[in-house]
C-alpha cells in the first residue's frame, strides 16, 4: 500500500499484503516439513486450492526476464506442491481423493507426469479401465516421449502395466 501522509509518496508499514502465490509457496513450505499425514494433506490441499493457473499467459512474451523469473517459479511450486499431494494421497492408499485432485491439477497444469502417474495407479486400484486409458493415452499426448517412457517405466515396476 502506498503512504502519501507525508506529502511523498512511500510504501506503508502499517499493511502487509500476501499474495495468493505468496500464501500457496507458504503452505506448501509449512506442509514439506510435516510428516504425511492429516495435517499435510489439509495444508497441501489448501495450497493447491490457490493457484490459478499460469501468470500472464497471454503476454509471455512481452513481460520482463524479471517477471518471467517470478511465473515460473509460481508455477513450478504448483507442480511441486501438486506432486507433494497426490504423493502423499497415495502413499495412504486415497484412491478417491487422487481421482479428485489429480485431473483437476492436469486440467490447469498438463504435463505434470507425478500427476498421470498416480491418476493410472488409483483408476487401476479402483478397477476403473476406462479412466486408466483414458490417461494413459493423455500422458502420451502432453508429455515428451522420453516423460511418457519413465511414466511407463514406473507403472510397469508397480505391476500396472499388462
């Protein structure tokens, strides 16, 4: 906020304004010192509850290098926090929650293969065939070959590759 008491123009101390970007990469820090559980999952959730997408998409080009700096690490902490929480929803066996979080984090964010990889691990527990093709043929759609390689590699050590 701005302070123009003075007849100058400064910024106030008296107002502390926190951004939601501020606010998520502050939950999800609080949330990776916790062990899985409860109280990680609440905070994890709340986190990926406040982004909104990428920052000013249709200007990337346009904005400045320190700007771009600031996107995407915005987005890169979504990724992370995204990958943190259905990690943890799968390490306790939350197939249902990873059903709910995962397609909406690759609605917003594709390509983030934690996201498929968990999505086909929970649709193949719950014996749902169709969700399980359905993302796998998305994985091969968004992701880099190479992505798409390691994302089978990992689902084949898990025994969910026939």
């Amino acid at each position: 906020m701005i302070d123009t008491r003075s007849r100058m123009m400064d910024f106030s101390g008296e107002v502390n304004v926190t951004t939601d970007a501020d606010e998520m990469e502050d939950l999800y820090n609080r949330a990776k010192n916790l062990p899985d559980g409860d109280d990680k999952i609440i905070l994890l959730k709340k986190a990926f509850e406040l982004y909104r997408g990428r920052l000013f998409i249709q200007g990337e080009d346009d904005i400045g290098t320190w700007l771009y700096a600031y996107t995407t690490h915005y987005n890169q902490v979504y990724v992370d926090l995204t990958s943190a929480l259905l990690t943890t929803l799968g390490h306790i066996k939350d197939y249902r929650c990873i059903m709910d979080y995962g397609p909406r984090a690759l609605e917003i964010e594709p390509g983030i293969l934690t996201a498929y990889y968990w999505i086909i691990i929970a649709a193949d527990e719950t014996g749902n065939s169709v969700a399980r093709e359905k993302f796998l043929q998305k994985a091969a759609e968004d992701l880099i070959d190479e992505e798409n390689e390691k994302l089978m590699k990992l689902l084949a050590l898990q025994n969910h590759m026939s």
